[in-house]
C-alpha cells in the first residue's frame, strides 16, 4: 500500500453533509450515483492525495498499484482479504480489522 487514498465517513444526511465541508472548505471531488442508489460524494482539498467519501459507513481505502500482489504479502502476514470487485473505478478487495472497522484496497483503472 502506498497511501490512505479516501476516509469515508458515516453521515445521515449525505447532502446536509456537502454543505457542511463546502462550508469548512473542501470542494467536491466527485458526485454520482453510487451502485446502492445513493449518491457517492467525494470531497477534498485542491492539491491534496487524501479526500473523503460521505457514506452510509465508515472505511479507509489505501491505494495500491498492484493489489494482487498486495493481497499475497498481507496474506503472508496472516491478513485475509475479500475477493477483487472489477468496477470501472478500479479493483477494489475489502478486509476488517481485528475490532471491525473496514479497509479496503484499490488499484486504480488505468
């Protein structure tokens, strides 16, 4: 993994919620509807690697540009993943923590 690419924070009101980081500063990254029939709004600031996603639960996806081999190295430290999802985003394999708290790779579509 070579960085944390999105913190997606739980939010009941995903729009109230732009309006809120609109306010503090952030600027909207993306915004389209989410396969769940959500919106997926993605915030950061200009310039900056790390944004945030407003969503229904909380996660931290970390980028990878090789997630295959990812998943092999975390599975030599006895770490296992969920299968790779292909989307037109990227592959994406999801992990829990040992306290549950989601993680997730990405490798980027290129």
């Amino acid at each position: 993994m070579k960085a944390v690419e999105i913190v997606m924070l739980p939010v009941k009101d995903r729009q109230q919620a732009k309006e809120f980081y609109l306010r503090m500063g952030f600027h909207v990254l993306v915004e389209a509807p989410d396969p769940h029939g959500d919106a997926w709004i993605q915030m950061g600031f200009p310039g900056s690697d790390t944004s945030i996603s407003l969503a229904a639960f909380h996660a931290i996806i970390c980028q990878t540009d090789d997630i295959e081999k990812e998943i092999q190295q975390l599975k030599t430290q006895g770490i296992e993943t969920g299968k790779i999802d292909n989307t037109p985003w990227g592959r994406f394999a999801w992990l829990k923590d040992p306290d549950g708290n989601s993680l997730c790779l990405h490798e980027r579509s290129l």
